[in-house]
C-alpha cells in the first residue's frame, strides 16, 4: 500500500460529500490552515493546491478540487487528500472570504468541468 508521504492524522470531518461516490487523490496543500470542504485551486507554477482565490492569476482563480479533512499548512506546506470527483453539497463547503456570488457560480461551473458536481 502507498502512503504517498502522508501520515495518519485524526480530524472531524464535515460532511459534503454527497451520495455519488467520490475518488480522492493525494496532493500538497500550501498556505494556511483549512477545514474538511475547503474549495482549491492548483498554482499553475508549483502544482500545489491553495484555498481557491478568485482575484488571482497563478492558477489558483480557478476550482480544481475540494479538500478532504482538516489540514494546517500555515507553517509548512502539507500532504493532503483532495476530492477531484464526484458529488458536494454546497452546504457544507467552505469558500474564500468575500466571494460574490458571481464568483462562487462561476467556480461552481469550473468544479463542474472536472467532474464534481457541487448540489
């Protein structure tokens, strides 16, 4: 069995995964503390996932995944598992501060174009 780096780590998680079966795969996360549902974006340069910022232009403007399980990467970047498909509920994700509703609709429609389907 791979580990991929990671190591075990216990955390509450919220539930926004809805009822199609997701596929989870192992990614950095870089920048900041984040909760279990947290909408990320890829920078293009260093293929690290970030807290998805819509005013920036590294990649990260763009919804790629959803991260699954609470994870701090403030000090240091961290492994982490990253839904890229499947079902979530809109609910209980976790979007950047301030973000209009335009900007959520449009990174609604971007999760959509990779295959998670936000309800």
């Amino acid at each position: 069995m791979q580990n991929f780096g990671m190591t075990s780590k216990t955390f509450e998680d919220k539930n926004f995964i809805g009822d199609h079966p997701p596929i989870m795969m192992p990614g950095i996360l870089s920048g900041g503390s984040h909760v279990s549902g947290t909408v990320v974006g890829i920078v293009t340069a260093s293929g690290k996932y970030v807290q998805l910022d819509s005013a920036a232009s590294d990649g990260s403007q763009t919804a790629a995944a959803i991260l699954y399980g609470d994870l701090d990467a403030s000090a240091e970047d961290e492994p982490g598992v990253f839904m890229n498909h499947g079902e979530a509920i809109d609910h209980y994700l976790t979007w950047p501060e301030g973000i209009s509703d335009s900007q959520k609709a449009a990174a609604i429609a971007q999760l959509k174009t990779v295959n998670i389907y936000v309800k």
